[in-house]
C-alpha cells in the first residue's frame, strides 16, 4: 500500500528529466519563416533565446513573434516554446 502513495509522489518529478533538444527544429521552423534571416538560437525551458542578431532580423522576428510561436505549437505540439527572448541566456 505504501508503494502505490509513493509512486504518485515520483510521478511528480518526471517533467525535471532532462528533455530533448529542440533548437534544431525550431531553427529549421524559423529559417522556413525567414529564409534571409541569419541568427543563432538556443531553446530553454521553453523559451527562445535569441543570440548573435542584427537589428533588422531582430525587429522581424519581434514583428512576427505570434506568427512563429503559433506555428511552433502547432509543429511541436506540448513541447513548443512559449516565449522570445533576445537576451544571451
């Protein structure tokens, strides 16, 4: 009986695993999105951090922002990112 309270306990833990990599399918989204835009990306804890921009590119993907988190969603599913942020983590 004690076994069964404690795995309720355990399932709790299970979203702090370490999850997949997502920045090269978000990359290959939003390079799909803006062909000619040249940046560097990471993905983590479901937001984009966005690195290594130039200011137009910066201000398109500001611009677009609901465009590439709604198509990102419906590409990933429960797993897409959440948020933009143009801050090196």
């Amino acid at each position: 009986m004690a076994f069964i309270k404690l795995e309720g306990y355990l399932k709790k833990f299970l979203d702090l695993a370490p999850k997949k990599d997502l920045s090269p399918q978000v990359y290959e989204f939003i390079k799909k999105t803006l062909p000619y835009a040249e940046f560097n990306l990471k993905v983590k804890n479901k937001t984009i951090y966005f690195y290594d921009l130039n200011f137009s590119t910066k201000n398109e993907i500001f611009l677009r922002r609901n465009e590439i988190l709604s198509g990102l969603k419906q590409a990933l599913g429960v797993n897409a990112p959440t948020n933009i942020n143009f801050q090196k983590f």
